[in-house]
C-alpha cells in the first residue's frame, strides 16, 4: 500500500507540476518580442495568441466513441486564424500514452488500418486481456525451466513476457515484433500526435521540451513529422529488452512496457536526439 500511495502521490506531482509548466509557457506568448522570435523560428505567420488547457481541460471526442484526452497541451493561433498544437515535455523522459489493449487496437484500427488477428492475440498475451494467459502459467511443460522470480512475476501482472510467448507459439511473439516494426510510423503518430482524438484540430504537430518550473532539461522543438520521417529509417531498432525475460518493447523514440494492465509508451529525448540528427 506505501509503494502504491508513493506512486500515486508522484503521479499527482507530475500532473500538478506539468501543468504549471503549461501555463507558465502559455504566459511566455505574452511577450510580443517572444511571439516574434517564436513565430520566426517556426516559419510561420505572427502568433496572435496561447491557450492551454490546463488543470480544467475538457475532454475531446474520441475516435472509438465517448471522449478521451487531447495530445495538444499548448495551442497557438497565428493571425490568419490557423492554429498550431503542441505537446510539452517538461522532462527526458516518461510516460508519453497509456492505453488499454483493446482500446489501443480499436483505436488504431479506426485511425490507420486493421490488426491482423495473430498481432491482436499477441498484444493480449503480452500485455493483457488474453483467456489463456493463466493456464499457460501453470504448464510446467512451458514454464518449468524458468526462474520462479519470472513465473510469479507474470502471474501478479497476468501477462506473458517474451520467452515465455515464445515458448507457447514462436510465431506470435515474431508476430508481434515484425507488426511493430513494419508499423512504426503509424504508432509513432499514434502516441505523439494523436492519442484517440478524432478531430485533427486536435492532433499536435508538434513536440516541445521546455521546462519553466526547474530543471536541467535543455529545450528542444521538433515537428513530429520530422520524427516520423525519422523513425520510418530505424524500424530494425524494434526490438524485445532484455530484462525480466523480454518485459519491454524497446522502440526508435523510446520504450513500451506493461503498466497496470496496460500498454505504457515512453518517450526519450535522448533517442529522439539521435533519431532527428540522422535525417
């Protein structure tokens, strides 16, 4: 209970201090000669106003129906009336989309293109979600061989790690990987730009490490279309980590894990560093 108290002591934090960082970037846009400089630096027309969202935002529509958050923390509007999105990073590194399984791949559906069937076995065996995940634990046959520390580990998480999918069926757990891979782009956009807002007005075209409330971060800005472009070369960079059986998906501009059941993408400055100095 302390370490989950913890936890969600520091989630809060992080939500509280990320949007205090919002809004003291949003005040930056008061300064006529940081608008200008700003708008220069973009290759755009003047920047008229800022706007965040803030402690308050209100939830947008959902591609798979009801609502769901915006990917766009800080919204531009230029004087021709078109706007600009961003997504502020206030430090290196974190948690950049949490998703269910089956919220992730019906989203991913509607946005881009259908899963094929053994990619969605996979992902709920990976992950979450999957019937079999409990009988699979309990087959010595599969399991025995592996430290009880890994065994007890995926059964508290209900969740197969990468030799032990491998061990059931070799061909999900390549499955999985390969689709990752030949998809990047796609999941690339789906975490940074778009999350599941259906509108495109909410989509960021942008993303933004700046940090106005301290820290050592030195601030970035990159168009995301520039990372995607990026990340199209480096899809070989998709592969299992080697921790805890292959518990993580390492990814070109970060990491995905398990978290509470759930799909958990990380960005990292550091390889999107690399990624963005290879165009």
């Amino acid at each position: 209970m302390e370490n989950q108290r913890n936890r969600a002591e520091g989630w809060k934090y992080a939500k509280l201090s990320g949007h205090r960082n919002e809004a003291k970037i949003k005040n930056l846009f008061d300064n006529e000669e940081y608008k200008s400089k700003f708008s220069e630096r973009l290759g755009v027309t003047t920047i008229d106003s800022a706007s965040i969202g803030g402690l308050h935002e209100g939830d947008v529509d959902c591609i798979i129906g009801s609502k769901t958050k915006s990917k766009t923390d800080l919204k531009l509007t230029l004087t021709d009336k078109s706007c600009l999105n961003f997504s502020i990073k206030k430090s290196a590194g974190g948690q950049v989309f949490l998703i269910g399984v089956e919220r992730f791949i019906n989203g991913y559906e509607k946005h881009y293109a259908t899963i094929p069937d053994n990619v969605k076995e996979a992902l709920r065996l990976y992950f979450a979600g999957h019937p079999k995940i409990e009988e699979i634990l309990n087959d010595k046959t599969l399991v025995g061989a592996e430290p009880y520390t890994l065994v007890s580990y995926q059964k508290r998480k209900s969740r197969l790690v990468k030799v032990t999918l491998e061990k059931y069926d070799k061909s999900l757990s390549d499955a999985l990987i390969q689709w990752i891979q030949s998809n990047i782009v796609n999941i690339t956009d789906f975490c940074l730009a778009r999350g599941l807002a259906s509108n495109p007005k909410e989509w960021s075209e942008y993303l933004w490490y700046k940090n106005e409330v301290g820290g050592r971060l030195t601030e970035r800005l990159y168009n995301i279309s520039d990372i995607k472009r990026a990340v199209a070369e480096k899809a070989d960079a998709v592969i299992y980590g080697t921790r805890m059986g292959g518990s993580t998906i390492q990814l070109p501009f970060g990491f995905l894990q398990w978290h509470q059941g759930q799909m958990q993408f990380h960005h990292q400055l550091k390889k999107i560093l690399t990624l963005v100095e290879s165009l």
